[in-house]
C-alpha cells in the first residue's frame, strides 16, 4: 500500500452545501432560509440572553451595593486565652512560633492578637498588630509587645 492509495471509507466526507449559486444548484433562490422574516435576513436572529421582549435576567437582578475595597488586610487572629494555654512564661510569640505551634496555617498573612480571655504568663509579643485590650492583658502580665 502506498500514500496515494489512501482515501476516506465512503460516506464519511460530506461536500459543504454552496447556497445562493443558483435554481439549478438546488439551494439557490432564497437559499434554504424560507421566505421573509427576522431568521432569512443577514444578521437576523435574536442575541443570546434575548428573552422575547421581557426583561432579561442581567436586567432583573439587582446592582450590588457598596464596594469592596482592593486594598482590605486580612488578619491571622489569635486570642490572648490561646496564647496563655500554648506559650511557657518568658517565651517569644511571634509568626514561626506560631506557625510551628499550628496555630496559623501560613506565615506569609500578617498576624493580630485580639483581648478575648486572660493571660497569666510574661510573654514577648511581636506581630503584625495587636488589640489595645490585648495589650493592656499582656502589659499587665509583665509581658512586652513589640510591633513588627
């Protein structure tokens, strides 16, 4: 068998119909279209999301309101409690320890301490931001908070 002896099996290739070439060609005339009409125009047809004249649905829906602003900072939140079950009195709480202690699932998103509980242990504080409560909390333990 050689290339030129190749050819798709019968019936698989079908010719392109060629419209409008004539009466003789048998789609000539109006070319299949019918007669008249939105449909037999150039262009005719609806767009999609047409919904016959009713309101369509992108149009019902309401606006929403506000905005959201691009510049927000989402914070890793750690509560003074969660601290004072976790770190020994004198130890470091900053963003490693945290994360080895798992408290924090990454160590790139910055990390703010907020003043629900109580904390009895001195501890060195050093993160992104912390709470003005939490800071009275960990100040009044004999504690330092250091912002990084």
């Amino acid at each position: 068998m050689q290339i030129h002896d190749l050819f798709p099996a019968p019936g698989s290739r079908k010719d392109r119909k060629r419209v409008g070439r004539g009466h003789g060609s048998g789609h000539g005339g109006r070319s299949g279209r019918g007669d008249k009409g939105q449909l037999s125009r150039s262009g005719g047809g609806k767009g999609p999301g047409f919904e016959g004249g009713q309101n369509p649905l992108h149009m019902r829906l309401p606006k929403l309101p506000g905005f959201k602003n691009r510049n927000r900072v989402e914070y890793a939140v750690v509560n003074v409690s969660r601290l004072d079950a976790l770190y020994e009195a004198g130890e470091v709480v900053d963003v490693d320890s945290l994360f080895a202690k798992g408290v924090i699932k990454s160590k790139t998103v910055p990390v703010k301490v907020l003043g629900d509980g109580e904390i009895t242990k001195a501890l060195t504080v050093r993160v992104d931001k912390v709470s003005v409560p939490a800071k009275a909390k960990i100040e009044a333990a004999g504690g330092t908070v250091e912002q990084r």
